[in-house]
C-alpha cells in the first residue's frame, strides 16, 4: 500500500517538497508519495488531526504553520521545543511529533559549500520564525549570533535596525532572513538599502530564498564576497524529514537534481 506525505503550507502550489520527497522515495524503492495540501490557517487544526487517520508517513509544514503547528503537536523534540516551531511532522503510533529540521538543514547547507560554523560570527538580519531557527543550529554549531531586527525581538536581545551597519561590520557570515527577497518589488530596494560596503573583506553573504536569484546576492557578489542562496536549507531541511519517516538515510543528490530541475521549468 503507498503511503502518503504531506505538505501543508497557504499558498502551497509554489511548494517544491513534492518534487524532492517524490524523487527521494522512488530512488530509494519506497512506496510513498508526497502530496501538497493547501491549508488555511483556520483549517490547520483540523488537518494536523486528519493526517491521524490516513497512511501516512509523516508532513512538512511550511509558511504560515510552523509556529502554530509547534501547539498542535503531542510532543516535541528538543529543537522544535527550544525554537517554539515545527516544519516536520512524524506520526508515531497515533502520536504527533513535531519535529524542527530547519535548524539542522542550514547547517548541513554551510557545510556542503565550504563554511565551517564553529568560531564564526553569524549576523542574521530579521527575528521571525526562520532566524529562530538558523539561530539555534549555528549556536549549536559554535558560532556566535548577533541578530538585527526592525521590530522588537521577544526571544533574543536583538540590535536595532538603526544598528546595522555596527553589526555587519564584525560579520564573518550575513544571513538575511527577512521575506525581502521573495519578490522583485521588495528585493531591490531592501538589498540597496544594506550598508554591504561596511562587510569585511572575507565575510560571506547568504540568503534562504530558494527560487531566485536575490538583489541582496548579485550585489554581494559585485562586491566581492562568496554568497550562498537558499537551495541546499531546502534539500537537507527534507533530506533530515525523509530520514524522521522511513529511518533511512536521504538520497540528497537526487533530491538536489529534483530541486533544480523543478526551478528550471517554473
């Protein structure tokens, strides 16, 4: 019988899990498939209880459930309780187990590209839900974090925006967490507001959007400094939920291929 996994997100039809987990499960000779299910944010609950009841796997959670996924849950492991946000679901006997993989994604993501997190200064721009996450797994790693927020942070003593420029001039590692780069009409303008020159010469420059090319990247690397965007946080954030659901480990060169393949005919 093929079990199913999900992906739960409003709007999802941008959602590239299905092509990844998809890939995954069939290279690996699992008889599963992911689907996409759009998911209003007050039918969330009743969805989350729903999946109880089919074959499932597991399901990944994306934007805007995965602080309120985090309540929803029977239980929850360490990172997600310490983070306060689930992005995968693991069905365990009946039980629900939120799962945070973000966190651990990011740092799988640095180490494929060469940044070693330990020793590093971390300056993340924005205090939402994904800083909460890259936060913990590079402190967890052995980086140092300085955040930088535009509104007040209730979960880390975050620097004033109006103290940016103090703080991108210690970073080693500048990470934009903010929605800036998701669209054209808020991408360029928030990426020439950023006060780049001020960077040291060696620091790199990463962002977590995945399916563009960002204003924040283009104009890092004008300036000299490696950058990183958002691809390998996706793969390895699914590469640790397929591990969760079938205990084996993720084929993430084939989930890699799948991703950009799906980015190519978008």
């Amino acid at each position: 019988m093929t079990q199913l996994a999900a992906v739960l997100g409003w709007p999802i039809a941008h959602s590239r899990s299905p092509a990844m987990l998809n890939a995954a499960f069939h290279a690996a000779g699992i008889a599963a498939e992911m689907i996409a299910m759009a998911t209003a944010p007050d039918q969330l609950a009743a969805t989350i209880d729903g999946l109880r009841t089919l074959p499932m796997l597991g399901a990944s959670v994306t934007v805007p459930h995965k602080l309120a996924a985090h309540a929803l849950c029977d239980e929850l492991s360490p990172a997600a309780r310490a983070i306060g946000a689930v992005n995968c679901l693991e069905l365990d006997r009946g039980r629900l187990v939120g799962h945070n993989t973000d966190a651990p994604g990011f740092v799988d993501a640095a180490r494929d590209v060469g940044i070693e997190l330990r020793d590093l200064h971390v300056v993340l721009l924005g205090a939402g839900g994904a800083a909460r996450a890259v936060a913990h797994g590079a402190a967890g790693a052995g980086a140092s974090i300085e955040i930088v927020a535009r509104s007040p942070c209730a979960w880390f003593a975050a620097r004033p925006w109006t103290e940016l420029a103090a703080a991108i001039a210690h970073a080693d590692l500048l990470v934009d967490c903010t929605p800036a780069g998701l669209a054209p009409d808020t991408d360029a303008a928030f990426a020439a507001s950023l006060p780049l020159e001020g960077l040291p010469a060696g620091a790199r420059v990463a962002t977590l959007v995945y399916h563009r090319t960002t204003a924040l990247l283009e104009r890092a690397g004008a300036l000299g400094h490696a950058t990183v965007d958002g691809r390998g946080m996706l793969v390895h954030q699914a590469a640790r939920a397929f591990a969760i659901w079938t205990a084996r480990p993720a084929p993430v060169a084939v989930m890699t291929r799948a991703l950009d393949d799906s980015l190519k005919t978008s």
